[in-house]
C-alpha cells in the first residue's frame, strides 16, 4: 500500500488517541542512596570499569528525583496527554524481600499526583530493567525465586499506587533483560551464559503472569495491566530456504519466545527445537505456561529498527554482527550461530539503527493478526541523535520530527487497515543515561545540558506537542 500524501491529505489521528512520551527511573531520577533506595544491578554494572562508555552512571542521571514538578511543568506546556515512567524496584522494596519502604512508594505517589493534578495521565511499568542487586547476588533472573519475588513487588506497588495509576506494565523489553543481561553481557548484570540467558526468559515470562494476577488482586478493577515487548521485525535477505529458516530462528529468539508463553500459552516448537544443542528446557515446570499467559488488556509495541539476516555462508561468515544491541565477543541469539545480520539499506540515526518506518507498520500488524480484539500502544519509539544548542541556546532537531512524522504516519495507516492502536509514547521524553553507551547518545525531546541539568525542549518536542494537542500531524520542516 502506497504511503498517504502527507502534502494533501492531513494526518490526523482518532480523538481519543493518546499521545505520550517515556522515560525509565534508573536512566533520569538519580538519588541512588536517598530514601532508602539500594543499589541495582546497574548500579553496580555502570561502576564497574569498562561496562559504560566514559564510565558513566546514573547516580544522578537527570536529576528527576528532586525536579520531578518542572518536568512535569514541561509537560504540561508541550501537552502531553499520558507519561510512561518506571518504578524503580530498589527504591520501593530495597532487597527485594519484605515490606514495602514507604519513603520510596511516596516519590512515586507525588509524581502520580502531580501528573493528574496538570491533567497528564500517569502510565507505570514495574519494571525497567534494575533489579535489586540482592536477587542478583542470589542468581538474578536465570532462578525462579526472583519471579515470585517480583509478584510481591506487583502487589505492593499496585496496593500503594493503583488508586492514582489506572494504566499498567509489567515488564519493559525482557529481551533485552534475558538476553543482553545474561547472554552477550553488554547490559547489567553482565553475564555470558547462553542457558542462563533461556532460564531468565522463562523466569521473566513466568513473573509478568504472577504479576499480572497480584496487580489485578491488589488493585481497583478499572485498571488496566499490559507488558512491553521490544519485539522485532525480522526479514530474511533473501527468499532461499536457508534464509528463510535463519529468519525463523531469529524472529522464536526475539518475538516467540516471550509472545508465546504470554499471548498463547507455549513456547514455538521450532524455538525449543532450534535450542536443543544449548539447553533441555527442563527449567520449565508444570502449571508455568499456564500462569505466564494472563488475559491483557492491551500490549505495548517498542520499536525502533527492522533486522535483516541471512544463513551464515563462506562469503558472509567472517562479516560482523550487525544486530545493533552492542559490541561483545559473546552472542545474544543462543543457538543462531549460524545466523548472520546485515545492516539495512537507508539512512540511519546515531545509534546507526536504519530509519524504517515500515517495520513498525509491519510489527503492528502483525499482532493485529496474532492476538485479534487486544488493543496495541507503542509504549516505545524514537530516535537519538546529536543535538546541540545553538548560539541562541535553541535545540533544532528536524531529523527528529522527520522521525517522528514517519512513523507516526505508520502507526495511522495500521489503524487505518484495522488495527486498534490506542496510543503512542515518544521515547524519550528528555536526554538521559542511554545504559551501556552513558550519556552519548540523546534520544529525548527536550535536551539536557549534563552539567547544569538545564531543560530545553527541541524543535521536535514543540512539533510533537502540537500533534497532541491537535491530534493531527504538523508538516516537516526543509
């Protein structure tokens, strides 16, 4: 289907479409030691030499813990319907274990009410990524105690909080936790263990059920639970066999091994079967699949860049990695081996992730068909690049809004072929500790001078706050 005539025909979105933007606690509060708040893994991963770029660390990050009310000033001045945030689990329950620290919950109860109080709906997801270093040092995500322990947390978080915060996630991007965690090692906590990797994507699959129940028993029944999956739109290089197959691999390794317990209540044969030679899958007990596969009220899509793969041959086999999650001597893809990804065609953000609208397009429609009358939000999508303040202090960012407009663009023409997309956060509201890469990379719609912490919002954020605002689309700057 050809792309809609922006020129002619105006892009405009339905009336109760929300439009957000999205941030995670470790990457903007800082206040690491207030509160009662104890490490997490990515406190100890990112003051670990070498695991960050600059070996940076988000100690302070933004400093959103004490500035909190002037974020959400801002916005409120771009309107903004509806702010992701996360809760940070070792500020809420610092070992993981136990009663629930009131001074923690409080910050997450203030920050509630002063979205609501300025209108902005508050949009919270339990968990983005910074386990309480105590469940890591009893075996982290790969041990199924850390599942039922992150269904006490549920519980607590949702009795505290599920008054003011009616929209709810589990999980941000297990893929990233499994798989970048305990497999290639680039994110905390840093391990490179292939079976440990499958063990904590069952493990995570199991504790986003048990969550989902302990939410919904601790929690008014208007409120909604959901989970965010970074699932990816995977394309083979070419329509050979071989290819096709390398592509199957990696879409059960990405998509199927979290959709399948989640949305159907089982693992892709093909997935168990292409693992066999790394792990017996023995992990899994009786009764898990059925406790990993809650009915949803909705699934987040996070989206940034297509991949594209082949089967490894002798003229691409000593080629690079190109899957774009960061440079280690240890694989993500248990069992792919044999596996090699290519970089797409077109152009590219910093993050050197090609620009493909196509794929969010695609990605959509595909749950559209996979799990029918479930609502879809993008809970992620953006783009980062290196934005600088101009001699007047001004943050111009059109390719940003370019961005912006064509995936957007994207998501209104899924709706417009059926699919039921109800919302759309920006990633990131604000410049923020990009994880392994420290505060390189800028995705946000407002830039944050690091050293005075100063706020100002881009070009982008003023053109992404008059799509809300009017829920249509602004033309793209020359």
């Amino acid at each position: 289907m050809p792309e809609p005539d922006t020129s002619v025909t105006p892009v405009t979105f339905p009336p109760a479409f929300l439009w957000g933007a999205a941030t995670s606690a470790y990457q903007i509060e800082g206040a690491v030691r207030e509160d009662g708040r104890t490490p997490s893994i990515w406190d100890t991963f990112s003051h670990t030499p070498g695991r960050t770029a600059g070996g940076d660390h988000g100690d302070i990050a933004v400093d959103h813990y004490h500035r909190y009310r002037e974020d959400v000033a801002l916005m409120a001045e771009l309107g903004l319907k509806a702010y992701r945030f996360s809760i940070a689990w070792p500020r809420v329950q610092p070992t993981g274990r136990g009663p629930a620290v009131q001074r923690g919950l409080d910050f997450y109860r203030r920050l509630a009410d002063e979205l609501l109080a300025h209108g902005i709906k508050p949009v919270a997801t339990l968990y983005h990524w910074d386990l309480p270093q105590e469940l890591e040092d009893a075996g982290g995500w790969p041990e199924r105690e850390t599942a039922y322990r992150f269904a006490e947390y549920a519980a607590l978080a949702g009795e505290a909080l599920g008054d003011r915060v009616e929209q709810w996630t589990t999980l941000n991007e297990p893929w990233c936790i499994a798989f970048l965690g305990y497999g290639s090692g680039v994110h905390a906590p840093g391990r490179t263990d292939p079976v440990a990797a499958l063990k904590a994507a069952h493990h995570l699959n199991l504790a986003h059920g048990l969550a989902t129940s302990a939410l919904r028993s601790a929690m008014p029944a208007r409120n909604t639970v959901a989970v965010s999956l970074n699932s990816s739109t995977v394309r083979p290089l070419s329509d050979s066999p071989a290819d096709l197959r390398a592509a199957r691999r990696i879409d059960d390794l990405a998509n199927g091994v979290f959709h399948g317990p989640i949305l159907h209540g089982a693992y892709p044969a093909s997935l168990l079967s292409a693992t066999r030679t790394v792990t017996d899958w023995s992990f899994v007990r009786e009764g898990d699949l059925e406790a990993a596969n809650q009915p949803l009220d909705a699934l987040g899509l996070n989206y940034y860049t297509p991949a594209l793969v082949s089967a490894a041959t002798e003229a691409v086999k000593a080629g690079p990695r190109a899957d774009g999650h960061g440079s280690s001597a240890f694989s993500p893809w248990p069992g792919a081996d044999d596996v090699v990804f290519h970089q797409t065609p077109g152009d590219r953000t910093e993050m050197g992730w090609t620009i493909d609208p196509t794929g969010l397009y695609d990605l959509i429609m595909r749950y559209t068909r996979e799990a029918p009358g479930l609502p879809l939000y993008v809970t992620e999508n953006g783009a980062a690049y290196d934005d600088k303040p101009d001699p007047e202090g001004r943050v111009h960012d059109p390719e940003r809004i370019a961005y912006l407009h064509g995936h957007l663009s994207a998501v209104r023409r899924a709706i417009d072929d059926g699919a039921d997309v109800r919302g759309y956060f920006l990633w990131s509201l604000m410049d923020n500790f990009e994880w392994a890469y420290g505060y390189e990379k800028r995705f946000g719609a407002i830039h944050v001078d690091y050293t005075t912490l100063k706020r100002t919002p881009k070009s982008s954020a003023r053109w992404y706050g008059e799509a809300a605002r009017t829920g249509r689309l602004p033309g793209v700057p020359e």
